[in-house]
C-alpha cells in the first residue's frame, strides 16, 4: 500500500517505517552513552529537500569518518527563511522519515534557527562535515568544534545534483507537455 503522505499511514503500518529523529535530549543522552563507549560522533547538517544520490553519497562519506553520523535537519520554517517561499518540498516530517531510511545515518534531529549553531554548540560533535562548496572559514560551529579538540572537514560534491537543478528540470518538463 502506497501513501501520499506520512500521516496518512495507519499506525499499524508505521511499523516498518525507520524513524531515527529524536528530540535533543533523547540524542544528547544517546550520544553521551556512545561517548563512554570511546565512539566518534560526526555531525553535519542542511535542509535535505529532495534527497539525490549527491546526498546520499555524502552522507555515506561523512558517515565513514566517525562510529555515528547525526544529521540536523533545518526544520520547514527555517527552510522558507533560507530558500525562499516555495521551498521546501517535502516537510520536515518526510524529510526526517527519508534520512532515517539510509544505513549511512544513524541519528536526525530538526533545528529551527537559521544555522545550526546552538545545536552543534549542545551535541559537541567530534567531527563537523560540510559540502566542498563551504570555505573553512565560513562553517557555522567549526570554533566551537575546533575549540573543543575536534575537527572540520569539507567533502565534495558528487557534481551534477542539486535539489534546485531537480526543481528546475520537473518545471521544464512539465512546461514543455503541457
């Protein structure tokens, strides 16, 4: 059975949905036990609207630079403030439900601020990971990071993806049928 959307699904069925999102201090006590366990927590975020194999293969390189990967997800207001009034495309709820699906991740949670600042500065993550198209100098939390004996790390792109060019690409075809 097919759903148009996520709160459409009758709780039975939600069973074999993965959700990985949690609440801040669900995930500051699960990464507080990984802590003492001697793991590395690796943190990166962004609106992931439209999940593409650019996402995944990202998601799949910062999850190898540490034992957890948390991907903060910039919630639906956040997402209209940053990228304008038509976006996002999928709520922060599908998202969420999206990200949790991929074995690169293993824990999401949504921030509303404009940046992830407060959350990076809470969860303390021991590796920052961002896109090859930020400059050092430009990540949001790498002093907090650095400062507390952590690291940045840029990766990049796997080229040809973004979620504007897939927006753009739908428009034009559906322009161009109608």
């Amino acid at each position: 059975m097919l759903y148009s959307r996520l709160d459409a699904v009758p709780p039975a069925d939600l069973e074999c949905l993965v959700n990985k999102e949690l609440a801040l201090p669900e995930l500051l006590e699960r990464l507080t036990g990984l802590r003492r366990q001697g793991k590395r927590i690796v943190f990166t975020n962004g609106c992931y609207d439209l999940l593409h194999p650019g996402h995944v293969h990202f998601l799949s390189q910062a999850r190898q630079l540490g034992d957890a990967l948390v991907v903060g997800v910039n919630s639906d207001r956040s997402v209209r403030e940053i990228k304008g009034p038509a976006r996002p495309i999928l709520t922060q709820e599908e998202r969420c439900q999206i990200l949790s699906g991929l074995a690169s991740v293993d824990f999401v949670v949504i921030f509303d601020e404009p940046t992830p600042l407060d959350l990076i500065s809470a969860l303390r993550p021991d590796v920052l990971v961002k896109g090859g198209d930020w400059g050092l100098h430009e990540i949001v939390g790498r002093e907090q990071v650095e400062a507390g004996g952590g690291r940045v790390v840029t990766l990049p792109f796997l080229p040809g993806f973004s979620t504007s060019a897939i927006v753009q690409r739908v428009l034009d075809r559906y322009r161009d049928n109608a």
